[in-house]
C-alpha cells in the first residue's frame, strides 16, 4: 500500500498511508479510536475505494478491484463487529464464505470439517442461527468464515472488541495458528499489548496517518506508543 487516502465524501480519513506486509508476516495497525485504523482495513479488503495512492497484492495492482474479487484473488477481512449473518445458521455462514469454491461441494464440506476441528463449538452450534451465538462464538465464526476462502492475507479489524479475557485468550492463539500455518495477517487492534505481542512489525496510526513504525519489540519501547497506549511502568 503506498500513499493512500481514503475518504468519506469530502472528510479524508487516512492521508498518505504507506505500509507493507510481507508473505507469512503478521503486521499491526495500532492507534486511538478515529485514528483511520479500520478505514485503512477497509481499504485494503475493498470494502472503500481510495481517492489517491496504490494497493499491491501479490505484485498486482488491486487498487480499482471491488471486495469480491479481492476475495477472489486472496485477501480476505473479518470485519468489526462481526457481522456474521444472524438469521443464517453458522453451517450456512460457513458456507457463504466458500462462496468461491461454490462449484465443488467437496471443497466446501472439507473447508467447514476443518473450521469445526478448529473450534469444536462451532460445530455443536451447527444447525443455530449464527445470532443466538456469544459474541466469542461470533468471532469464531467470522474468523472461520474469513478463512474458508483460504486467503493468503487475512485482515482482522478489532478481533478483540467487546469479548472476555479468557476469549480474546482463545481467539489471539487461533490467530498465531493460522499465521504459523502461512496466512500473512493484517492486524487492527484496539488492545496495544496484545497487537503488539502477537505481531513482528506495527504502525501506529494518528488523525489518519502514519507516525511510527517498526519491530513491535521497538515500538513497546517508543516513548510516545508506551505514553498513549501501554502505561508507563
């Protein structure tokens, strides 16, 4: 991504956004609440096109392609909140995320076999509308559902928010494994420690641009990231 501006009607959210994420990295987008940080998510799943500036993917200009053929060439968001279809029971969410490999039935009953071998709850919740699940449920889901398309670059917005410790416990190694088993992973996380401790490199965002970067090890030790968003010890 390389200069980006993104924009809502004439408010420009993000301005000059540049960053990367290697294959097999995972890479953080830290910073306050209206810093740009889901913006900049959006941006680069295709849910928002940019006013100015490039996306790259796989050495590709995807820059102009919309979220489904996003989707289709490897990049993959699960996004704030959730969002999973409520009236849908999580099999059939699941399978709205195989939506690609609609044409092999296989394909997709191999996709969802593995999604429930990941979370096992998911599979007793089967045949339950995916709104009568807990919100760490829901995030199983929408994180599973993200990854029936099998992405190369999986975007994760806040997958933290609004759950319990022993939760975001749960949900923070599921990430790790799909990243060890070679998704790279795009990071926005309202909780600093945490982005920090499970990403190699990390922005942090302000008013829509970037004003740090590096190693997260660096960044836990930068004055100005420790002050607004680790606490002084």
């Amino acid at each position: 991504m390389k200069n980006l501006e993104l924009a809502y009607g004439e408010v420009r959210a993000v301005r000059d956004v540049s960053f990367e994420v290697a294959e097999g990295e995972i890479v953080t987008l830290i910073g306050a609440n209206g810093a740009g940080k889901s913006t900049t998510m959006r941006g680069v799943a295709g849910a928002m096109l940019p006013r100015r500036g490039r996306i790259v993917f796989d050495g590709k200009d995807v820059t102009r392609l919309p979220a489904h053929a996003r989707t289709a060439a490897g990049i993959a968001l699960v996004p704030e909140g959730r969002r999973v279809f409520p009236a849908l029971t999580v099999r059939e969410n699941l399978e709205m995320g195989g939506f690609k490999y609609r044409r092999s039935r296989g394909k997709v009953d191999a996709l969802i076999e593995r999604a429930m071998n990941a979370f096992p709850r998911l599979r007793e919740r089967a045949t339950q509308p995916a709104g009568t699940l807990s919100g760490g449920e829901q995030q199983m889901l929408a994180l599973s559902r993200a990854l029936m398309s099998e992405p190369r670059l999986l975007c994760m917005d806040e997958p933290s928010l609004g759950l319990a410790p022993i939760v975001v416990q749960e949900i923070f190694r599921s990430i790790r494994a799909v990243n060890a088993a070679g998704t790279s992973i795009l990071l926005v996380e309202q909780n600093a420690r945490y982005a920090l401790e499970t990403a190699s490199r990390g922005y942090v965002l302000q008013t829509g641009a970037i004003i740090a970067s590096g190693a997260c090890e660096e960044l836990k030790r930068d004055e100005r990231v420790k002050e607004a968003y680790l606490g002084r010890k």
